[in-house]
C-alpha cells in the first residue's frame, strides 16, 4: 500500500477531530482570568508545530513539488534538469 501513512494519518486526524468536539461541547464556564498573551503563545505553538512538521516531511513534499514543476515545464518544452 503506497499511502499506507496517508490512511493512518487521516484516521487520526478524524479521531482528534471528534475527541475536541467532544470537548468543546461538553464544556463548562471556567470563571478565570485568561492572560493576553496566551492566543500569542497558542498561535507559536501552532507555528511551530506546523514549521517542525514541513522539517520532518521536507524530503515527500520536494519530490511532490518536483513532479509538479517538471511537468508544468514538460508542457511548457523547457528543459529539465534532474
């Protein structure tokens, strides 16, 4: 299976999916003060959570990026270096 990890990785996305969901809607006021800085620290962490992933997949999404610039150039009748 070719997307073996493609399958497991929306499987999961769909179990966080409906594990926050499920938070969310059973949830109670806190009554607590919330710190302006925090929207600051979760908009990092998503930053980062999102620049460490792009670190760690690099090498599938230059040859995706790859397939897709060669053809447009194919079409287009330069030629490709490889």
């Amino acid at each position: 299976m070719r997307f073996s990890w493609m399958i497991k990785g929306l499987s999961l996305l769909c179990i966080t999916f409906w594990v926050f969901v499920l938070v969310s809607s059973t949830a109670q006021p806190a009554y607590a003060y919330v710190d302006p800085g925090t929207g600051l620290f979760l908009v990092q962490m998503v930053g980062s959570t999102f620049a460490g992933m792009m670190f760690l997949l690099r090498k599938r999404i230059r040859q995706f990026l790859g397939r897709f610039f060669s053809r447009f150039a194919e079409a287009k009748g330069d030629s490709v270096e490889r």
